[in-house]
C-alpha cells in the first residue's frame, strides 16, 4: 500500500514537475517572441512615422477631406471653427452646418464658369495631386537664375500642348499670367500702337467674353480703345487705315464654335476652350499669340493661372515687361500648385483625364440634345462633327456652355424665361447679343447638372400648355 | 524510511502543483496584460498612420527639406530630378551639385530686397507654418458669398495690425492684390481725375522706389502720368490748379525714414516697411490709403501678396474694380498660404517673430555702425531714436537698407567704387538720387551680411592707403 502511494506520488511529482518544465519553456518562447514581435513593430512604426513637421499639417488636410458634409458641401483647410474643426460650405439647394437641408424648390444656378464637374478626377487623384508647401519655400522674387517663370512648370506646358496636340510651342516664347485674363491685357498692351493720336482699335465677333470690352475700356489707355465688335459696317469701314487689335475666341465663349479673325491684321487668339474635353482638336493651333488658362483645363480658376504662347520676340518681351510693370511676377505657391495638377494631367498621354472630361460632357450634351428635341420653345447652339487627332475619331463638339436661343417671338428676354422655370442662366446682353439668346453652363457638379435637367424637362414638358400654366 | 520518502515525495508534489499555479496564474496576467497592450498600440497606431492620400506629398515635402546642400543651399518641391531627388540651389558664393564649392573672391551681392534673413524663422516653426493643398482645394472663382477674399486672411490682417499697433483698421475696407505693386497701380487708378483733358500728376519724393514711375508711365492712362519728384521747384509752381496724386513712401526706401506728404491733396502711403523690426512704431497709421505686403512683413516675396487698407467707399469700390479687371482676383492658394503665415506671426502677440527679426536687424546694424565709425570715405543714414510702443522702448531705427554715401568728391558713382571693393550695390540713380549714394540690402542670409561685412570692413581699412591701392 505504502509503496503504491509512494509511486503515485513520484509519478505524479514527476508529471507535476514535467509541467513545470514545459510551462517555463512556453514562457520563454512566448515572451522572446512578444519581444522580437515589439522591435518589429517598433522599427515598422519608426519607418512609418518617418514625417515630422509635416505631419501636423497632413492630418488637418485629412480630417477636413473627411468631413462628409452629407456629401453636399465640401470643407477646406483655410476655414475652420475656433477649435480647429471643418466647416461645411454648402453646394447650391443644399443648407444647415453639415449640408443636409434641401431647399426643394431651389433654382438651378447654371451662370459661371466654374469647372466645378472636373472635381471627382481631383478627388480620384488625391496622392498625385497633394501640394506640401513648406513655411520657407521659395521666399525669394526670383527663382534661381533671376527668372519668375518655373522653368519646370513650362517644360510640363510645352509637352501638355504636344500630348493634346492643339497649340505649336516649339520655337515659341511662353509668358505666365493671372489667369488668362491678365494675358488678355498683356497682350493688348504689346501689340497696341504706341501712339496716342491713333490709338489702336480693339475688336471682337459677337456674341463675345464681356471682359475684352470692359477691361479694354477700363485701362482707358492713351495707345488704344475698345472700338466694338466685328460685325458691325461702321467698324469696318472706318478700320480702312487704322490700328485694329482683333480678340478671336476659339472655341468661342459662348458658342463653343471654332473661330477665324474677320481682319488681316493682329490678332489676339484666346484659346482656353481649345481642349478635347470641349472640342474635336482637328489641328494644333498656330497663331502669334494664343491663351490658355488652368481654369478651362482642369478646373482650378481659383488658383488664378493662365499662359501665353507667343512667336514674335519684341511682343514676348512687352507682355513679359506687362507682368512685371503690373505686380512684378506671379504667385510661385500658384506656379507650384499648377506644375502638380499639370503633372497629372500629362499621365498616360492625358489619356485619364481627357477622357473622364470628354465622357462626361459627352453624357451631358447627349441628355441635353435629347430633352432638346421634345422642344419648339428653345434651341441650341447647331454642332456638326469633325476629325479630333487626339481622340483620333470624328465627333461632335461638347462645349462648356448651351447657347440657348428662345424661338417664340413674345420670348425676347430668353434668361428671365427660363428663370421663371427656375433656371438661373446668364443673359445673352452680357456677350453683346440679343436676350433672346442666354448662355447654360454645363460644367456644373452632377447634382447641379441633374437638377438642370429637371428643370429643362419640366419646361419643356410645359410647351403644350398655354402662357398661362407657365 | 518509506514514510518519509512518501512525505517528500508528496511534499514535492504539492510544491511543484502550487508553482504550476502560479505560473498559470502569471502567464494569464502576463498574455493579457500584453494583449491589452497591443491593442492599445493598434489604437495609436491607427490614429498615427491616419495619413492617407496626404503621406506622398508629405514624405517628399519631407526628403526635399531633409537635403542638407552642404548648409549652403536650399532644395525645393517644385524642382526635382526625373527620378525625383532634390536639386540643390546654391547660396551666393557656392556651387556644385551639393553647393559645397565655395568661391574665395565672391563679390557680396546685396541689390535684392529679399527678406531671406527670416528664413530661419520659418524652419523652426515648420510645422505650424506647412501648408497642405488639396487637388481639389477651392476650384470655384468664387469662395462662398461669391467673394474672392478669403475673410479669415482679412480678419487675421486686422488682428496682426491690432497686435503691432501699425494701422487704424477699424471701420476701413481691405483689398488684396498681387503683392503692394498691383496695389500701387490699382490705387493711382482708383484716385485718378478721370479726366483726359486734366490728367493727374503723380509724384514722389526723392529718393523714391522705381515702381511708381516705371509703373505709372507704363500704363499711358488719358487720366494720370508720373510728373515726377515733389522737390522739384517747377512742379511746386505747376501744381497749384492740378489734380496731384503723391506716393509717400513711409518709412521711406531706401532710407527708413518715417515720411510725411509735401502736399496736402490726394495720397498713396507705401507702408510695407512700417513693421517693428525696421521701425520704431510710434502710433498705428491712420491714412486714407496704407499698403502693406508679405514680402517686407514675413519675406514671403515669391508669394505675391499684398492689401491696402482704405477709408474711402468710393476709392475701395474703384481698386477693387481694378483687381477685378485686372485678372478676376487674386490665387485663392496665395490666400491660403498667407493665412497660414500670418496666423503663425501674430501668435503671442507677435513677440517670438518681431523679437527674432528686430534682434537680427539691431545686431547688424550695430554691427555696420561700429564699421563705418572708423571711415571718413563712406557714411550711412543718420538714425534718431524715438519711441516704439510695440516693443515699449526708446530705440533706433534699423531700416532694410544702408543707404551708403561715398564722401569723397572724387567717387561720384558710389556703387562702382563697392564694386570694385566686391560689394554689388543699387545705384542711387535707380531710385532717382545720385550716384553719390548707393543702397545695401540688410536683410539677406547671415551667410551673406558675413560676406558683406568682410568686404566692407577691407575696403574701409584700405582707406588710409592711396587710390592706386584700391
């Protein structure tokens, strides 16, 4: 008895001890293991948090981003509460601290030129379009070699004509501005007479862009004057010895249609709308100056960037001294801005981008076309198609803006017709011709574009009714 | 003796039972503690590495920053190699692909009026001051309300005019512009006589900044040409019946000096170097007109930023209609940009910053005084002390610039004479002195001001020698 309690004993000591042992090998592996698991991380999280003074600013950026606003508002960094939290601007129709009060009878408002459907690209290419400006970057006026133009940011520009094939840089002089509108006053100024008994006389085709008369006017120069527009009979015959400056938009705003000059002689070519999102690029444009701007292109209008492409040397070197004579240079934080979205603009020969424009004003002049059709009431600006080498295929201009013409005779002012169905558009006085005639701009946000739609069909719809139901 | 073999063994036993449990017992706090642990880091971790679409721009904003350029150059984000290192841009003196070259008869160029001697602010306070942009930042023309001024800069302008004590804010309107220069024009536009057959005479006291006459002939308005300087007799007699427009350009450049008008009609007071780092402040500036930049506040130059402040409705509407004509506001990035800037100036009350930039400023000034006390051939500005209610204090002024004068009658052309001591110099011409004058800039790198002093101190120490020395 004895002896079999003693061997129960010893074994279960010995299995007891068994346990011990293994417990003890467990620790060991498992805590070595825990430790090798924490360097691991510890190097892995020291390689990730590589940022530092950035960080602060990077987590803002995000954290406002994030803010969904409901998903009608966007938050942006230069606007934030006391505390540092996002505060939700509200797209149109849309009100309340995070944008989700729907104002059901809201007009849709189709009066800018704002590229504000370009917008979901951006978003989409969020890492490759992010701008880190340091609080010391570039403090100098001049880059290095005493320049004010980013030689980067013009070399990204001569190849962004060569990808889209629409303007000949090589050769050609190339002068920064803000925005294109500045550009349009260099140039006036460069090809103007210099001489105040014959001043030059500043024209453009009707329907045209208030701004080559108002700013022509307004700089009440002694070397030239806004004399008016093309058509008229009195212009042309008193131009017969005179000084002419001629704007041609092409494509025109608001028309969308490419133009030629009606004079011989200078001619300013403002050509913001010459892209393939908006027209078929039958050729690359070759004139002594020609205009461009970011804001057309890929939407960025507040960051107020546009370019000259220029032949003559004497007339680059006058816009060139324009710029200076006027604010001694541009923003470098803008030329940086627009050296990053025109970097990506570039990727894949344009293709991405080109396309996601080009679809979706493909998709929005078809709905538009078709609600058209059902129309007696208004119609469109004609379009007729012809070759794109970029898209390398015959197709149909899709321009930023419908030239909408109201065809009843008793609806002579087209923009306060189309406001009594809710539609607030700019009237066609505004670009010198008639009101029968009011300019839509297609290149709203989606929810703005769908809400026009609306509106449209439901006008439309109306037609068969009297005045009255209207 | 089988009794005590059983008592051991059980003994044993229940020893190594009791160890097993407190192993157990161990390891299960031990595992869960570890695991509390971890998630706790997963939750850190996660909060940390919240950088999505910010990280890439942030990591090279970071790497670019992080090239050392052999601490004589600086890289920068808007340059880099194809396959995407920085570019070093090598200080004055240096060169090489890391600027480690260093050129032993360099000539100390001080013609600028970069403020690049406040670099050094900016990169201690990186990360309050870094700026993140979007894609997607503000594409709109417009911020909300349709404006184009982004009313959180606006009301941190005011607070930082508050803080220093420089300028009446309260009940004036703001415009921004494209640095002071764009405001410069904007405001002789905005005063103009709009009258053709009586044009308004612009004028300026010498010396006085280039601008205000290239620019004022530059734009050949029917309504204002640049008459010239207020000393001159002929202009005294010839004003009695005109419409005058003066700059006064207050504290003056190249000078310092606080200026006062010499006429009692229409002025334009240029004020960007009204800030305590160049200036006593004895009151807040209370004109009708007051222009003011980033450049000479912060030395952010390539930014191009600048507002005026204004009393008058009719003069505001009129300059912002020009900024409008102009070129449709200004970079809604700059603003941003700014913003940040300023936000970071106007912390405690300014102190950290306008401490920083006085001590540098009184430093090189007592510096250049002790040197020239010991020449008879050079003199600098007189400078009186009065009292500054910023800094609560008696003190000099410490202007931008030296405003040198050579005494001997036979160094007529005081920038030459620099220069043949390699110091590159202003001309006095250029602000419509003599040549007998010449203007140093103050505010460039220490590595620069080194250089200067070296050059200076040679040149004054060769003056007991004969000419043929030099």
């Amino acid at each position: 008895m004895n002896k079999m309690k003693n061997n129960c004993y010893g074994i279960c000591f010995f299995i007891s001890v068994a346990i011990n042992i293994l417990l003890c090998i467990g620790i060991y592996l498992y805590i070595g293991g825990a430790r090798r698991r924490d360097m691991k991380q510890e190097i892995s999280w020291q390689s990730s948090l590589t940022l530092t003074w950035t960080e602060k600013a990077a987590a803002e950026a995000e954290a406002v981003a994030a803010a969904s606003c409901s998903g009608h508002g966007r938050a942006f960094v230069d606007r934030l509460t006391s505390d540092g939290q996002p505060v939700c601007e509200c797209f149109n129709c849309y009100s309340g601290s995070d944008c989700s009060v729907y104002s059901l009878e809201c007009a849709a408002v189709v009066t800018s030129g704002d590229l504000t459907f370009l917008e979901p690209f951006w978003i989409q290419n969020a890492a490759n379009t992010a701008v880190v400006i340091s609080g010391w970057h570039r403090m100098s006026y001049n880059y290095a070699h005493g320049t004010k133009m980013l030689t980067e940011l013009e070399n990204c520009i001569r190849k962004l004509h060569s990808i889209a094939g629409n303007a000949v840089t090589e050769g050609r002089y190339m002068v920064f501005g803000v925005g294109s509108a500045q550009l349009l006053s260099a140039a006036v100024y460069a090809l103007s007479s210099g001489n105040s008994s014959s001043p030059s006389n500043v024209l453009a085709s009707i329907p045209f862009y208030w701004l080559f008369r108002d700013q022509t006017s307004f700089f009440s120069s002694k070397y030239f004057e806004f004399e008016g527009n093309t058509n008229s009979l009195q212009s042309k015959n008193s131009t017969n010895n005179q000084d002419v400056i001629e704007f041609v938009t092409s494509p025109n705003n608001p028309d969308g249609e490419l133009k030629k000059p009606v004079f011989g002689g200078k001619a300013i070519y403002d050509q913001v709308f010459y892209w393939p999102h908006f027209t078929p690029i039958p050729e690359p444009s070759d004139q002594d100056i020609m205009i461009f701007s970011l804001s057309k292109l890929t939407g960025h209008a507040g960051s107020r960037f546009g370019w000259a492409i220029i032949k003559d040397r004497d007339v680059y070197e006058k816009m060139l001294l324009y710029i200076s004579m006027s604010d001694v240079g541009i923003s470098q934080d803008t030329q940086l801005r627009a050296l990053k979205i025109l970097e990506t603009t570039i990727d894949e020969d344009g293709k991405p981008f080109f396309e996601f424009a080009y679809t979706k004003m493909t998709e929005r002049w078809d709905r538009l076309t078709s609600a058209f059709s059902k129309s007696t009431r208004f119609s469109l600006q004609n379009r007729h198609p012809f070759h794109c080498n970029y898209f390398n295929e015959t197709r149909l201009p899709t321009p930023a803006f419908a030239w909408v013409k109201c065809e009843r005779e008793e609806d002579n002012d087209c923009r306060a017709v189309l406001e009594a169905g809710k539609i607030i558009s700019l009237s066609g006085s505004r670009l010198s011709a008639t009101d029968r005639y009011t300019r839509v701009s297609l290149t709203v946000r989606q929810d703005d574009f769908e809400l026009l739609m609306i509106r449209f069909t439901n006008l439309i719809s109306l037609e068969n009714g009297s005045l009255q139901t209207m």
